[in-house]
C-alpha cells in the first residue's frame, strides 16, 4: 500500500525517506493542513503586536506570512523534520512591550537586535556548541520538557476553549458552560478525540473543520471572504537598524531574545522529536545541527522581512500527531502560508474556539513522556517536574526549562552527586540564572 502510493513520485520518497519513516504524501500533507490551522492564528494576533510596536500592519501581515512560510521551508529541506516555523509568541510581546514600548527603542533597531540575535545563533549552531549544548541535555529533563510544554499548550487550548478564565482572587478559575463557543469546543474535542482513537487519518483536521461549520448557523463562524491581494511589504523589508542595535546598551536586549530562541527551539525540537519517535534511544536528535541552521537561518530571514524572531512551533506536534513524519509536512505548512497571503480573509475565518480543542488533545498525548522518567530517584524526577509545571503557571516555556536547570545542578549539589551534572547544565543553569536576575 505504501509502495503503492508512492509509486508516481520516486524522488519524494528518496529525498523526505517516506517509506523508511512508514509515511506517504498523502499523510504528510494531511499532516501539513492540521499544523497549519493550529498555527495559523498567527497571521492575525503577530501583525496585531508589530502594529503596536509601529510597524506598518499590513507589512508586519506579509512578513509573517513570508517568515513562517521561508522558515519552514528550511526545516523541512534541510532537516527533514515534520517542524514548522513562525514568528514565536512571547517573543513578539517582548519585541512589542518590552523593548520597543517599554524601552523605547525604535522598531527598527529592535530589529537590528533579532537580527543580530540570530546571528549569533547561527554561529553557534555551525559551531557544533549548540548541537552538544541539546545533546547533552539529561533525559530526564528532556522528558520533563516535553510533558510541560504539553501542559503549557494544554493552557492555551483551554483558554481558547473558554474553559479558563482569568480570577483576581485565585488567578484562574472556570469558564461558563452557558457560552455556546465553549459548548462546541468541548464537543470538538470530543469529536477529534474520538477519531484519533478509531485511527482515521487526518481526524485532527477534519474536528477543526466540523467545529468551525457548526459555528456557522450560531453566528460564530464568520465566513470573511476568499481572495485579497497582499499588502506592500516595503514599509519594513530590510529596514532593520544593525547600527543601533550595536550599541552597548542593546547586549542585553540581543542576549534576551537569543536565549529564549534557543531554549524555546530547543524544547519544541526535544518534544517534537520524541512524540514522533525521531529521537535516538540516548535521548539525542539526530540531524539536530540542520535544525538549529534552520531556526537561526528564519530568524534573520524574518527580521529583514520585518518580523519578531521565528522560532519552531509547538503546534508542529498536531501535525505529528495527524501522522507527519518527514520534511514534507513541514513543506505543506510553507506552500499553505503562502497560499495566505492570498486566502488571509479565508485563514481567518476558522475561529480559535476551533483549533483550540486540537491543541488539548496534543497536550494530553504529549503528557505521557512523564512515563518514561526515573521516578525512583528524586534528583531526576524532581527538576522534570519542576520544568513541567513552571511551563504553563510561569505562561513561558524559556522561563521553565531555565527554572529546571537550576533545580537540576542545584538538587544534585546539595544530594552530594555534583559530579552528574554535565557542563552543558551549567551554562544553561548558569545564563538562566543571568537572564532572571537581569529581568529583576
């Protein structure tokens, strides 16, 4: 059957390994369509934060279509990973809040920073620095990684479901079942659960789709239209200040973005990997160093298109999930966010009360690398779980890889088993310790 579907393609299937990986087109590029509508919320919230740093709106829409689809494209080439990539979030609002309105630096000296950030990501990642910095992350804490960020995606689904509110007293609390959009939510999760249980193939797809129609007769799903041409990008292609960004005062603002681009790649790629069986047996990435030339490579790309940092998206593990295996499904996403450009009105017409249930379910699956953990000895459970749940309470996935290195050398110190902890969790206990102490 494999062979078979193949069979009109012989190069695709020599360059993505789709039959080494038990994969076909088809299934690549269902898997492509599911990343994509769970990630596609970004061409309408990222152009939002670029407009409130001053950047022109329609230009910040183009390049978040052009970066996502660019990044991607690498991944995909040059990796064969079932990865994609866009403008990250939480990095966008520190581009936005932080440093352009916070510190009032220019936007285009802030992005003269990513770009610079990138740079220095991509040196390291030629380097090899970077490959034996992941490489030599314990499996404990890779494991721990990938359960929280699970839980950290778990939230945003739940939230885009309305099933979690914010509450001045006890900081979360229960939505309303009254809402019809969570109603339907909860009967899309339902629904795409079910059809991942029977085995159906591209189940997450066809529960974003059906969610969304229901929508329409209850006035919640708005049909915006198909076709519009795509806004001028002039306003911020390499408009990028590297001149301003420079300055001595900006150190920390370029170290801030390219700790919390390696960190963030270097989760989505561990969780990733691990959910769709790609990770070596030692815990290790294969191909990791094309990976990591990828997300710097988008980096710089998105900055000179006029973009926050392009960061690997989480929402890759939906596709892995649909049953995305190679270079392919990230191919998909790329040609599918150029087809935005063009269709935007028709991208945002699929609600977020929509694709959230999809991102639960991942959250669910994903939970299950807690298995898989020692929990018979304290000093490897302890900083997994630490990483696992300051994910989503922090609402940063930087913030709880960095909390579980400190824990990680910190517990093993005061257990008398230093002689544990590798050089690679110093320097990322090390710089998370900086970048928590410099954020105050």
């Amino acid at each position: 059957m494999l062979h078979h579907s193949i069979r009109g393609a012989p190069a695709l299937e020599r360059f993505f390994e789709l039959a080494e990986r038990g994969t076909t087109p088809r299934r690549e590029m269902m898997a492509g369509l599911a990343t994509f509508l769970t990630m596609a919320y970004i061409v309408i919230v990222n152009p939002g934060m670029m407009a409130a740093a001053g950047i022109d709106h329609g230009a910040a829409f183009v390049a978040t279509c052009l970066a996502a689809a660019i990044g991607s494209a690498l991944m995909g080439l040059l990796a064969n990973y079932p990865v994609a990539l866009a403008p990250g979030m939480g990095l966008n609002a520190y581009f936005a809040f932080a440093v352009v309105g916070g510190m009032g630096i220019s936007w285009q000296v802030a992005l003269g920073a990513v770009f610079l950030s990138g740079m220095v990501f991509f040196a390291v990642s030629v380097s090899g620095f970077r490959e034996w910095l992941i490489n030599a992350i314990p499996i404990s804490l890779k494991l721990g990684i990938a359960a929280g960020i699970g839980f950290f995606l778990g939230l945003i689904g739940l939230r885009g479901m309305g099933l979690v509110v914010d509450s001045p007293a006890t900081l979360v609390a229960l939505g309303s079942f009254r809402e019809p959009a969570t109603l339907l939510s909860c009967l899309g999760f339902v629904l795409i659960a079910g059809l991942v249980a029977r085995g159906v193939t591209g189940g997450i797809v066809i529960g974003i789709l059906v969610t969304a129609l229901l929508g329409i007769p209850l006035g919640l799903t708005t049909f915006q239209g198909v076709f519009a041409m795509p806004p001028s990008l002039a306003p911020t292609f390499l408009q990028m200040d590297l001149a301003g960004a420079l300055g001595l005062g900006l150190v920390g603002i370029v170290f801030t973005f390219f700790l919390v681009d390696l960190l963030d790649n270097a989760g989505t790629l561990i969780a990733t990997t691990h959910r769709a069986g790609l990770m070596r047996k030692d815990g290790s990435v294969p191909r990791l160093g094309r990976a990591l030339m990828a997300d710097s490579g988008g980096a710089m790309i998105g900055a000179a298109l006029g973009t926050s940092t392009t960061v690997s998206y989480i929402e890759s593990a939906a596709g892995v999930q649909a049953g995305g295996r190679t270079g392919l499904t990230a191919l998909t996403v790329a040609a599918l966010f150029l087809v935005t450009l063009f269709l935007a009105p028709l991208a945002a017409s699929i609600p977020g009360f929509a694709t959230a249930p999809a991102l639960v379910l991942v959250a669910c699956l994903m939970a299950q690398s807690l298995r898989d953990i020692a929990w018979d000895d304290t000093t490897e459970y302890l900083p997994a779980i630490v990483t696992a749940l300051a994910m989503p309470l922090t609402f940063s996935i930087a913030t709880g890889i960095g909390l579980g290195f400190i824990a990680y050398a910190l517990v093993k110190v005061v257990a008398g088993r230093a002689g544990q902890v590798g050089g690679a969790v110093w320097v990322i206990a090390a710089a998370s310790a900086l970048k928590f102490w410099l954020q105050g």
